[in-house]
C-alpha cells in the first residue's frame, strides 16, 4: 500500500517500493543462470545515480548531451503535442534533469517522478520543488517494471509518460514492447508517451561512449556489486572483477559486463555464488534502433509514432506517440 512519507510544500513522497525479499530472489535468480546477469536498475542507488548524473557530462557520451538539445531547440513543439495541463509521468527519473527543460513550456497540472531508489528520488524531487513553486510534484518510489498501479492514486488529467535518455534501449526488444503495452494501457485514448531512442551509429562512437577515459562507466557498473552486498548480505570484492563493455553487432547492441579477474567463490545471501576466471556477470543492454525499427516497436505495441525529432547528426531521437 502506498504511503505518503513526507509532505513540503508541493512535494509529496509515496513508497511502494517492492518487499526486500522479492528483491533478494530476483537477484539470485539472474546470478544463478548459465550467463550470470544483473538487471541494470540495480545500478541507481544514490551512489549510482550520482556517477550516471557525471558520466552524462563527459565528452565521449553522446546521448545525454544531444536529447538534451534535441529536446531544447524543439520544447514550444514538444509541449503542444503534450498539451499543457496534461500530467506527465517519469519512470526513472533520477535526478529529474530533463523534464527542467520543458516545464516552462508544458506547464503540466502535475509531475510525477518515478524512481526506485527512494533516498535520490526525495532528494532530487525537493529539489525541483524550491526551483518551481508553482509545480505539484508526486514522487513515487517504485519498481515500474512490476507494476504501474500508483498510477491510479495520482491526480487527473492527460497521461503523457516521459521515458527520455534511450532507456528504453535497455530492454530486450520483447520487453521493450511489454514495457510500452503497460504505457499504452495507462495512457487512455487522449494521452501519449515522450521517448528517446539511441540511434544506429559507428562502433568506435559507440565503444567510446561506453568505455571512457577518466574510467566512470567502469566505476558505475562495478558500483552496482556494493549494491548487491547490501540487498543480498553478499561479499563481492570490486577488486577482484573488471568492467567491459563492446558492441554486439549481431545483437545491435552495446553490452555491458563485470569479469571475474580469478576463479573466485562468493558468498551471496548464505550460499555461494561460483566464478570461473573470465566468466562475467552481464549487466546492461544498450540496444541501438533505426527511425523505422522504433517505429515498428512501437506498433506492436499498439502505439502509433505520430512526430520525431533529431539531431543534425542523427545521433539520437525522441518521439511522441499516442494509442493507435
């Protein structure tokens, strides 16, 4: 059940963060499978979400930069096909950098930032609030690829669901369609979805972006073992794994990957998790798509691509989409 935690002026605070234990199992499942895997959400505790929030201002990685002037040079377009007054939801929302861009022009009736890392997303919605008094935020801790039910506590108007930064890159291609048929049943006949999309671009690009030089990415994804000390009662040793990441070309993906330095045998959860030396825990997906390939995702969704906006370099993408 959702509980309001804490109230500040036009921020309000509801937790319907998943049981730890149904955490405990998702996570042992994924590293007890012949691939050994994490699901990336685990990467965004505040320790996390505070090195991504760096690592978007670097000069290798591309995408953050260009949504970012996408969604700047075309935010008075944007907002009319949003409508102003429309409630806009954020899953993932983090640090709530980018809806700033288009609060002025969207004027929604409400923001609701969607996070699973509580402690960030408290942080980062009272912040937004002082810099915009006159915005109702609902900050609602959860997993929101379990389940969109908060949606129906939140306030009326137009459903518009903002899922910018190509996160929706980071699902197979099945899931992402799962993912946005939960979008579409929210949404109604009048609402609408805002999503960027990474874009198919050389592999050099790519492999830069995911493998910079002052070594964040490596320090992000390596984060993500302390997080499952905590969640788990693990001992996993930073130390004794290396982050890679490469461009699968068969696949059309950038994967990510922790590699065991050492046959090694971890305790996680009170059994033991082993490692051969080389074997690695598959942490991220990053799937690259074209305009048409997005837009055949989308309609198998049962959503209708009905406007897109680029970069001069093709680079990146943002649509709108609405039900078919």
């Amino acid at each position: 059940m959702a509980q309001a935690l804490t109230r500040a002026s036009n921020v309000t605070f509801h937790d319907e963060h998943p049981a730890p234990g149904d955490s405990r199992s998702e996570i042992l499942r994924g590293l007890q499978q012949a691939q050994k895997t994490i699901d990336p959400k685990w990467f965004y505790d505040e320790k996390g979400s505070q090195l991504f929030d760096r690592i978007t201002r670097l000069p290798e990685y591309y995408p953050t930069r260009t949504e970012i002037r996408i969604l700047t040079e075309n935010r008075r377009e944007i907002s009319e096909y949003c409508e102003s007054g429309c409630l806009f939801i954020e899953p993932g929302s983090g640090s709530c950098e980018k809806v700033r861009l288009l609060l002025e022009d969207l004027r929604p009736s409400a923001y609701a930032p969607v996070d699973i890392s509580a402690d960030f997303l408290r942080e980062s919605a009272l912040q937004l609030g002082r810099e915009y008094p006159w915005l109702e935020i609902h900050a609602v801790c959860a997993d929101f690829n379990r389940s969109w039910s908060f949606v129906d506590r939140l306030p009326e108007g137009k459903r518009v669901v903002f899922y910018p930064g190509s996160t929706i890159g980071n699902l197979e291609p099945g899931a992402a369609v799962t993912f946005l048929q939960r979008v579409r049943d929210i949404l109604g006949e009048e609402g609408g979805a805002l999503v960027g999309v990474d874009l198919h671009k050389s592999v050099q690009t790519l492999h830069d972006a995911y493998n910079d030089t002052r070594g964040l990415t490596a320090r992000f994804n390596l984060n993500v073992l302390g997080r499952i000390n905590e969640l788990l009662d693990a001992e996993f040793d930073q130390a004794q794994f290396r982050h890679r990441a490469f461009y699968n070309g068969e696949e059309q993906r950038i994967e990510m990957h922790l590699v065991s330095e050492r046959a090694q045998s971890v305790r996680c959860n009170g059994s033991r998790i082993e490692f051969a030396e080389g074997e690695s825990i598959h942490t991220e997906n990053s799937y690259k798509y074209t305009l048409d390939g997005f837009a055949d995702l989308a309609r198998s969704a049962g959503l209708c691509l009905e406007q897109s906006w680029l970069d001069d370099d093709q680079l990146f993408s943002v649509h709108y989409l609405r039900n078919r």
